[in-house]
C-alpha cells in the first residue's frame, strides 16, 4: 500500500524522486528506498505539442489536468505543484535525492552526482542519442533550477554494459574511424539487466556471482544480455538502442547496406531515422507495435501479424542461442518488462525452441497468473532453469541515488 497524501512521514524515511525525460515526456516516482513503496507516481505527456496531459497518483487518489505544457521546464512546474497540491510532501517523505534515468552515459560505469561537467557531457553525447540525452539534460537542468537544494544523480542505461569485453564492445570497423567517432556497442537497458538478474539470482538463491544468465528485457524495446557471474558478456543493443532484437517499432539487426541502399535511393538522413527507429519492427511488419494487439491480430488469422511474431520468435531464440554459447552454457534464463513478465504464449514459443538446448517450460508454472514478485517456470529437473523476474528500473535507480549520495 503506497503512503496517504498527508500522512506523518516515517522516522529516518529516505525517499527519492526518480525522473524519467523523454523528448516530448516526463515520468516520475517518488520511491521509499527503504520499504520500496512507491509514494507517488506520474507523467506530463506530450510537452511542446498540442494535448499536453498530467497525471499524478498519491495513495488511492489520481488527479489529472489537460493544461498546455510547452517545456521540461513546465511540466516540473507542473510535478511540483501536483505534489503541493496533491502530497505527499516530498521534504516530509525524506527526500534525498533525484535521480535521472540518462540513457546514453558513454563510458560510465558507475551513477555520478550532477556537476556542471557531467551535464555537458550527457549534452555531448547527444550526437549517440539525440532524442533521449538531449531529453535527459532538458529535464535534468530544469529540476536543478526547481529543487537546487538536493542533489542530483544521473544513472546512465548503459552503465551495466560500460566493462563489455572488447571482443563484444568492438565493431570490425577501421579503427581510426571508430575511435574518432566513438563508434563502438555500449548497451542500454542496463539498470534492468543489472537488476534484473540479481534478483534472479535471489529467487533461484544461488550466488550470483556463480549464476551465468540470459536476460531477455521484452518491452516495447527490447534487449538481451549474457550475464556471466554478474558481468555482461555480450548484448543485443549497440551503438544505439536500434541494433539487436526485433522491438516494437524499431528494427533491430539489419545488413547496414540496407541504409546504405535507401540512401542510395534518395531516402534522406532523418528519413532513414525515423524508418529505423520509429516505423519498423512489429509495428512496421503488421501495423501495430502494441504486443497485445499483435497477439489479438494471429489470433484472428491476420497473416502480417503472424509473420512479425515468427520473425519477433526466430530473432530471440537465434540471441539466446549464441549467448548460451558464448556462455559455454547456461544457468538460467530470464525474461522481463511488459512482454516478457506478461506473455506466457511468447514465453513458450521461445523456450520450445530451445528445448533441445536443455530449456524445458513447466507449463502450468508459466501460465500460472500474473507474476509478482518472480517465478521459475521451468520444471524442476529442467537443465536450464527459466525465470520470469519483475524489472523494476525505477527503484535501481532510487537506490544507486541513495548509495552514491549516502
Ligand atoms: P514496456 O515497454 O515494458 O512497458 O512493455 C510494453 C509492451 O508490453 C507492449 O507491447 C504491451 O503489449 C506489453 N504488455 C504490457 N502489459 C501486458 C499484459 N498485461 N499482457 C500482455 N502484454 C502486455
């Protein structure tokens, strides 16, 4: 039960309000580090464009406006009186820190408190992620400007990935080239792999450190990765978020001579862009990006809507393939965020083509209701053990706030 606007704050209550800045979004939580209650939870949707809308829910009660919201700048105004407003006082819940989700932090490993230096590089690394660190910087230069009195971290998605072996971070590209331009694979999604597969570890209660994993976070983007005693040894996404598994609107892997053929073909730039990364995968295959929908669509016998599951299904049974060789074997697998944790017919589509590997469903287990807190849905003397482990990006970030600021 998350806390009643207005109640007393618990003593030594330690709360963190977690930020999340998209290029025309802005999502919030405020999380008790300590109970991992979420407090308060909410959005400011379309900033700068025409039917802007705020949410924030408090306890039971959810309040909304409709009002113009034109900025980052805005639409923390907004926040901030919602939680005058609304509560809970974010000083009488503790509050700590603020933590950034930033999903392009280039060499980062680790979360590092906002300086001035720090800002300009997340800004430099726009050129890698021009809509979501330009996004990031907007939204963290505006909460400075609102709450300067508590310090702000920034935990980068692709902190988790920065120890990539060289052989997994390197593309076979001229080497002068790529170090000019810094073309190399960092990896995103990391606070949800990195999470993701501790807390598996805990469910199945074996050592991490001892654990080798593959982590299929399955959103409307989506990656895996090859966890190897709590270090990654390889994973789907790139340069970019683009690379790797087919996403809901993006790509994923593609023969780069396809762009190269577009732009032959008069296709420009931007173009390119948005083909890529806003208008393929399942959404470009079969007209939806919506999962469910997608499901609904094979299930009326909608052959696009087949195609695009079959090719969603060869693609990740082709990474957990190579990760469980590169692995030299693995412990467990994985699946999380919104397909993953909630789509038991994916999930069998997938571990039935790996059954030959040793990948062997519990089928009662995996269409057992939803998953809360984790569940193992493999069968008991199944070689690999298959998991189904809530992501949960909101409080990793809460927590790494609160460890690097104490
Ligand atoms: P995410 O980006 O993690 O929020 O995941 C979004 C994707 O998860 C969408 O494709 C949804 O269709 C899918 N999804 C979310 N909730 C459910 C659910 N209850 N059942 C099936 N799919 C879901």
């Amino acid at each position: 039960m998350a806390t009643e606007p207005g109640s007393a704050p618990a003593q030594d209550q330690r709360s963190v309000l977690v930020l999340n800045s998209g290029s025309s979004s802005l999502k919030y939580q405020l999380v008790d580090v300590d109970s991992e209650q979420v407090l308060a939870r909410g959005s400011v949707e379309r900033i700068g464009e025409s039917g802007s809308a705020a949410s924030h829910t408090a306890g039971e009660q959810t309040t909304r406006s409709d009002d113009r919201v034109s900025s980052h700048g805005d639409a923390l105004a907004i926040l901030m009186e919602a939680f005058d407003r609304h509560g809970p006082d974010l000083d009488e819940t503790g509050l700590v820190a603020i933590g950034h989700r930033v999903v392009h932090g280039g060499g980062h490993s680790e979360p590092q408190v906002v300086t001035e230096d720090v800002l300009e590089e997340i800004e430099a690394l726009q050129v890698l992620a021009p809509l979501h660190n330009r996004a990031a910087a907007m939204g963290i230069r505006a909460a400075q400007a609102i709450r300067p009195d508590v310090p702000h971290v920034a935990v980068f998605d692709t902190a988790f990935f920065a120890g990539l072996p060289a052989e997994a971070a390197t593309y076979a590209l001229d080497r002068e080239v790529a170090a000019r331009h810094r073309l190399r694979r960092y990896g995103f999604h990391g606070t949800s792999h990195a999470w993701v597969s501790r807390q598996a570890a805990e469910l199945v209660e074996r050592p991490y450190e001892q654990l080798k994993q593959v982590v299929l976070h399955l959103g409307n983007g989506a990656s895996a990765s090859a966890v190897d005693g709590g270090r990654p040894v390889d994973t789907s996404m790139g340069l970019t978020p683009l690379e790797g598994l087919v996403m809901g609107t993006r790509s994923g892997d593609l023969d780069p001579a396809v762009v190269l053929t577009l732009a032959r073909a008069g296709a420009s730039t931007d173009e390119i862009d948005r083909l890529l990364n806003q208008r393929s995968g399942l959404l470009g295959l079969s007209g939806v990006n919506d999962f469910r929908e997608l499901q609904q669509r094979v299930d009326a016998g909608d052959a696009d809507a087949r195609l695009a599951l079959d090719v969603y299904v060869h693609r990740l049974v082709k990474y957990v393939g190579a990760y469980h060789a590169l692995l030299g074997g693995t412990d467990l697998l994985v699946f999380t965020a919104g397909v993953g944790e909630n789509n038991p017919a994916l999930r069998a589509a997938v571990a039935k083509r790996l059954e030959p590997l040793g990948f062997v469903l519990d089928e009662s287990a995996n269409t057992a209701g939803r998953v809360v807190g984790g569940r193992v849905v493999s069968t008991p003397d199944s070689p690999v053990t298959i998991a189904v482990v809530p992501t949960n990006e909101e409080l990793a970030i809460a927590r790494q706030a609160v460890d690097l600021v104490g």
